[in-house]
C-alpha cells in the first residue's frame, strides 16, 4: 500500500473558502520538504510520530518547533518554511492548503497566527475529530467539490473548537459590513475595469483606510484579491468553455491579453494556455446508437427493466 496520498481539488470558484490541495502521507525518516513558500494557507495535523518545523514570524526570524502526535502546524501564505520528520519516529500526517474569505477569520480565532504556528489541543475528543475530518478529506477525492468543501468548513471549526489558543468571536463589527459591501462589488464588476480607488469609493471609505481594513480581515490586499477573483473566473472559463485566451481576459477585465498572462501566470503558475491544456474539461465519450444492428443498445423489455430494478 502507498504511504502517500495527495489530490488537487478541482474546482476554483469559491470565494468564502476554497481548497487547493490535500493528503496524507507517512513519511519516511529525515524526509523533509522546504525551505519553500506557499500561496495559500497549508495546515498539516499529525497523526503519530513527531517532527521539526522551522518558520519565519513577522519580524523575520526562523523558528523551530518540535510537533508530536495529535498537534498540527499552519503555514502562512508568503512564510518561508522548512518541516522534516524525525529519524527515529517520522511523523504521519494528513493536510489541507486552504484560502478563502473566511480562511484569516477563522485562524484568528483558533489563535493560530504567524508568530503561533503550531496547533496544540483542548479537547482530545475534537482532535480526534479533526483527524478523522482531515483523513476523510484525503480519502475521498472522488467526491464532489461541494461535499469536500463541507467537510472542509468542519475541519475549520473543529481546529477552531478544539485549539488551545481559541480566542472569542466578535460579533456586528462594521469592518465586517465594508469588508461584504468591498467583495460584492468585486463580485459584480470584476469584468470591468475597476481599480482599488473605485472599490474603496463605492464603500465611502478613504483608499488607504480601506486597504488596511481589507487586509486585517482577508489577509490580502484589495489589489490581490481583484486579481485572485479575476483569475479564478478566467480558470473556470478556460476549463469550461472553447473561448479564445484574448476573449476570456476581456471577460475578467484585461483587454490586454499580454497583462491577463501575466497574472494568471503570476497566481497558478503556468501561463493559460498551457492550464487549458492541463485542466480542459473533456466530455465522455457518447454512447452508441440505438439499432438492430447494435442488440446490446436495445433496452430491456418492460417487465424485464421492472424484474431487474427490483
């Protein structure tokens, strides 16, 4: 049997939560993987054994943590990490990279931050929980995207319910109103060309006020997440449609086709033409014609369907 399971989610298209990417993996002693940064949000929960893992924190120094059986560490979009497995008991671990309007919310209040990395546990039962959620997650890729993004909302809340560092909801915050009016006007016109200045303008908030709060709540600035959205929208329409690159970069506002590559590029790493080639949604092949000619097509006799259903 392998002793790694790894899956991409599919789907690029939501914006409160989505997943990149998820699995599982025993490793084998002083296996180790960095030093490296990541786009989105990686969580690892460790099943047995134990491990190292060094991180940067906001003033830019490396730490090192040692993370044992029925912990976890998180790694932060941007944060330079490096985690290696022990070389007498190397560490089993399942993992999830995740981002999303509700992924920063949801960290702040397990209390996991960039200079508090790693998950300790409160509750043994909802650890528990939370491996068989993560592991359940690694073993279903088959599933649709809609029911693995519910079992990832679960993961979410089970770190938030069962970490140590668990802090309080704030409720009615009217950064959080601005914050829903910014993304709805995101949602509505990202075809257009729209600026920070005119989501900011239509929030009734100064630029760099709005981009403070913007960041505090998202975890990117507004600039990126217009990008991130546009980008999203662009990968769909290239998976689901035959439209040319030029029309789809008209489609998420970026009438020069040269600056649309260069920001897909910039978020999913290979420019879209080459995704297209690697993502392009393919339609079964049809099935064969009804026909004498093709006994195996003809369907059963009534009484015959209505024995075999029962």
């Amino acid at each position: 049997m392998s002793n790694l399971l790894f899956s991409i989610f599919p789907n690029e298209r939501f914006v409160d939560l989505g997943l990149y990417q998820y699995g599982w993996e025993q490793c084998e002693p002083l296996h180790s993987y960095g030093p490296s940064a990541r786009n989105h949000y990686l969580f690892h929960y460790v099943i047995s054994g134990t491990g190292t893992l060094q991180s940067t924190d906001s003033r830019g120094l490396t730490n090192t943590y040692q993370i044992k059986s029925g912990e976890g560490f998180l790694i932060y979009p941007k944060q330079i990490n490096t985690y290696c497995a022990d070389e007498e008991h190397p560490w089993e671990y399942a993992w999830v990279e995740f981002d999303g309007l509700k992924a920063k919310e949801a960290l702040e209040l397990a209390g996991l931050t960039y200079d508090q990395p790693v998950y300790h546990s409160n509750a043994r039962d909802l650890s528990m929980e939370l491996q068989n959620e993560m592991l359940y997650i690694a073993n279903h890729s088959d599933q649709s995207p809609f029911h693995l993004i519910g079992h990832l909302y679960l993961v979410l809340d089970l770190v938030v319910r069962s970490c140590a560092f668990r802090k309080r909801l704030r409720t009615g915050r009217l950064q959080d109103f601005y914050i829903r009016e910014a993304t709805s006007f995101i949602e509505q016109n990202f075809q257009n060309e729209i600026g920070v200045e005119d989501i900011a303008a239509f929030c009734n908030l100064n630029r760099s006020y709005f981009g403070k709060i913007f960041r505090d709540a998202v975890g990117k600035t507004p600039q990126e997440f217009l990008i991130s959205y546009r980008m999203s929208k662009a990968a769909e329409l290239l998976k689901l449609t035959e439209l040319s690159i030029q029309d789809i970069g008209n489609a998420v506002g970026y009438p020069n086709q040269l600056h649309f590559s260069r920001a897909f590029k910039t978020v999913y790493g290979i420019p879209p033409r080459q995704w297209r080639a690697e993502n392009a949604f393919r339609m079964p092949p049809a099935e064969p014609p009804l026909s004498p000619q093709n006994p195996a097509a003809v369907p059963p006799s009534d009484s015959a369907a209505h024995h075999k259903s029962r």
